[in-house]
C-alpha cells in the first residue's frame, strides 16, 4: 500500500431511470442531477429519450486522506417537464462506496412524476423521492 495512492470517492453511484408523466413516457425532458460535498458543488444534465429513459455516469473523485474524516454528499435530481421543475430525489450520501445511496443496491428506478413524494427510511440512509426501485439480489 502506498502513501501517495488516491482513493476512489462515490459522490453520485450511477444512475438509470425512467420517467413517466400521468402514465406515459416523459419524453424529452430535463433531468438535473446536483451534488455538493466538501464545499463543492457538482451538476450535469441529460435529456430523456422517447422512452423517459435517463442515465448519470458515476461522480466520483479521487483523494488521498492521511486521517478520518465524515464523509457527507449531499445529493438531489430535478426533473424539468412542459417548463416545470420537480424534485424526484434528495439524500445525504454518508458513506464512498458504489451504490451506498440503496445501501449496495443500484440506482435503477422509476419515478412518476406525478406521484407524491414520500421519504424511504432505510437501515442507514433516508431518501426523499417519488421513484420507485425492486429490490435486488446478487450484485
């Protein structure tokens, strides 16, 4: 192991999704992903396709920490649809790992945008979100 080796920093695990507006694919529209850790901030955009479909790479960095320090990324998506935003998901990521956002689960999900927005109480993390994802085995 060396000192001068960078460790691998999850801000934002990959993301896959679809978006339905009143049942039907929303097509076209903005999906805003923001992040702010460390004093930084972070946003990227995509379109969703015919289909609602959307994706986010992972946001990570690379970092070196010589002593232990709480790791906080703060983590939102906005949807823009006909003109108007809605917030499908709000966390506060505590731990660097892939996929610790679902606490090892990926982030493949469905959100109607329609359908009220509900905190989800996990073992170590609570999300804010109107998505909806199958539990999954295996990964």
């Amino acid at each position: 192991m060396s000192i001068f080796k960078k460790d691998e920093v999850f801000l934002f695990s990959p993301v896959n999704g679809y978006l339905t507006y009143e049942k039907e694919p929303a097509s076209n529209t903005s999906v805003k992903r923001l992040v702010e850790c460390d004093g930084k901030s972070y946003e990227d955009v995509t379109i969703t396709d015919s289909y609602g479909h959307f994706s986010f790479e992972p946001l990570k960095k690379f970092e070196k920490n010589f002593l232990p320090k709480e790791f906080v990324s703060h983590q939102k998506i906005i949807v823009n649809h006909n003109g108007k935003d809605y917030l499908i998901w709000e966390t506060v990521k505590r731990s660097e790992e892939l996929n610790s956002e679902l606490e090892g689960q990926k982030l493949d999900f469905k959100c109607e945008i329609t359908d009220e927005y509900k905190f989800t109480h996990m073992t170590f993390n609570s999300i804010g979100t109107n998505c909806k994802w199958e539990p999954q085995e295996n990964q």
